[in-house]
C-alpha cells in the first residue's frame, strides 16, 4: 500500500462477527418482546389513563421484559454506532472520544430506564 493508508490492523483481532451476532441477537429479542406485548395488548388491553398504563406495566415478570426490551435497544443501538463510527470517522483520537460520548450517553439510559421500569410497582 503506498500512501500509509491501512484499511485493515491485522495486528488486532476482528470483531466484526461477533457485533453482527449481537446485531441479530438484540434484534431478535426485541422482535420476540414485541409480539409478547402486542399479543398482550390484544389479550387485555389497558384502560385509558396513566393509572391504568402504570397498573398494565407493574406485574414483575412484565417489567423485567420490557426492561430487558430496552437494554437490548440501548445494546443494538450502541453497536450501530460504533459501525457507523469506525466506518465514517477515521481520525482515531476524535472517534474514540465520539465513542466516549456516546457510551456515556447510553450508559446514563441504560440506568434510567432501569430506575423508571423498576419504580412502577
């Protein structure tokens, strides 16, 4: 290669399969949670009103569903934006503080949506 442009570190192991299988696995969780809640809202819809949406959220099992729902989502969308980062942003010093900026981000959501699903009952 001339120009010193390396596309590829081959000094460091790939993980490029392992993100895609955690891509499919935290979409498929979230495909299944899905149709558990539609099946749900079909089977025993909740009445209109905040009280009754925090009732339909409060069984335990639910919660700890909808909880796990949403750190697939922080998960996959975590994964998606580490591609994008390293796909589109190739100065590594401002993609690793890119990267900094976003986990904190998802970090901070990953303990609030534990603190909100978890202070339903």
């Amino acid at each position: 290669m001339d120009g010193g442009l390396v596309m590829v570190d081959r000094r460091k192991p790939a993980h490029g399969f392992s993100d895609w299988a955690w891509q499919r696995a935290t979409a498929i969780t979230m495909l299944i949670y899905s149709i558990i809640i539609l099946v749900r809202f079909v089977i025993d819809p909740p009445a209109s009103g905040a009280a009754a949406w925090r009732a339909w959220f409060t069984p335990w099992a639910f919660r700890a569903l909808t909880l796990l729902f949403l750190w697939a989502l922080i998960y996959h969308a975590w994964l998606g934006v580490k591609e994008i980062l390293m796909d589109y942003v190739h100065n590594t010093n401002l993609r690793a503080k890119l990267q900094m900026l976003f986990g904190e981000a998802l970090a901070f959501y990953v303990v609030w949506a534990t603190y909100i699903i978890w202070s339903l009952a």
